[in-house]
C-alpha cells in the first residue's frame, strides 16, 4: 500500500488529481482543489462517461450551471457526464474541496 502526497501537489490551476498514473488504476480518481478567497468560476465537468461527488471540504461555495445554490462546508453534490458546475469561494480564506470520481457504466475502458 503506498501513500500519496496529494496537498504538495497543487499547482497554479489549484487542483491536482490522483489518478491512474499514480495507482494505475481507471477505476477511480481523487481531484483536490483549492481557491483563494473570493475566487470565483472553477469549473467542475467529469466529462463523458465519467461521474463526480464534489465535498465542501473547507469554506462555503456557490455553484451555478447546471443548478444554482450553495455547497456548505460538510455537503456534497453529484454531476455526471457532462453536467457542468462554476464554483465561487464565498469566503475571505482559502477553501478546499474533494473531488471523488470514477467511471459510468457507459464509460467503461
């Protein structure tokens, strides 16, 4: 079993992913993002074949796109495909989010 340093990872984009690369696995992936305070637009698309769970992990954030609202601290939401979503930090601080995603039954490889 091997552990990955995943913070340290974060380049200027503000995400870095855990993948197939890193487990060689396609099974699933790990995307952490980070955005300053106030940033606003980051956006979250799994893309074809492919489904997401977005976690609050630090802060709040509003999302709009496919759906409008607010992702409190704690709270999740599920995309698929290619439903898109534009986070925006509402906070001051620095905020964090998970990414836990794999691959729909139609996005096999």
């Amino acid at each position: 079993m091997k552990i990955f340093e995943v913070i340290s990872r974060v380049g200027e984009s503000g995400e870095t992913i855990l993948g197939a690369e890193d487990t060689g696995s396609h099974a699933c992936y790990l995307i952490y993002g980070r955005m300053r305070g106030r940033e606003k637009n980051r956006r979250l698309k799994p893309g074809k074949g492919h489904e997401e769970m977005i976690l609050a992990v630090k802060g709040d954030f509003r999302f709009s796109g496919e759906a409008e609202g607010t992702l409190k601290q704690g709270q999740a939401v599920h995309l698929s495909g290619e439903e898109t979503l534009f986070l925006e930090n509402l906070t001051d601080q620095p905020a964090v989010y998970l990414l836990a995603g794999g691959h729909s039954d139609s996005g096999q490889h």
